[in-house]
C-alpha cells in the first residue's frame, strides 16, 4: 500500500536524514522525501496499521528534525 504525505521539514539534509530513518521502520517498505515539494511517498506493508506506523514515523523523525509534521 502506497500513500503520500503533506509533510513540513526545514533543510534538505534533514530531510535526507529523515527519509534513510523511516526507511528502516517497521512496517515501512520504502519512504521518498521530496524536499521542494514538501511531500512524502510511503510504501508500507500489507499487514501494516498505518495510525501505529504513523506515530512510530512521526517520533522518528522527530530525533532528527524536532520540528517534523506530518500533514
């Protein structure tokens, strides 16, 4: 299953952080950040809950970035 994301991040190299952290989540098959765009394209496994995986992306990235939101 394949979703996308309004998302809000400061920096690039942030983002570029963020993305290779979601990407080894589980439940997350892939996760492409695109900066500019201020989007997000997730592809999560069959079985995932996506509520769970969200917040688990959602405090993830916030190690990273503290100012990360998902829309």
């Amino acid at each position: 299953m394949k979703k996308s994301f309004k998302i809000e991040v400061d920096c690039a190299n942030c983002a570029n952080l963020v993305e290779n952290a979601l990407r080894k989540e589980p439940g997350v098959k892939d996760c492409v950040i695109n900066f500019m765009a201020q989007k997000m394209k997730v592809e999560f496994e069959d079985d995932a809950d996506l509520d769970v995986i969200k917040d688990r992306m959602l405090k993830a990235a916030r190690k990273i970035e503290p100012d990360f939101e998902i829309e």
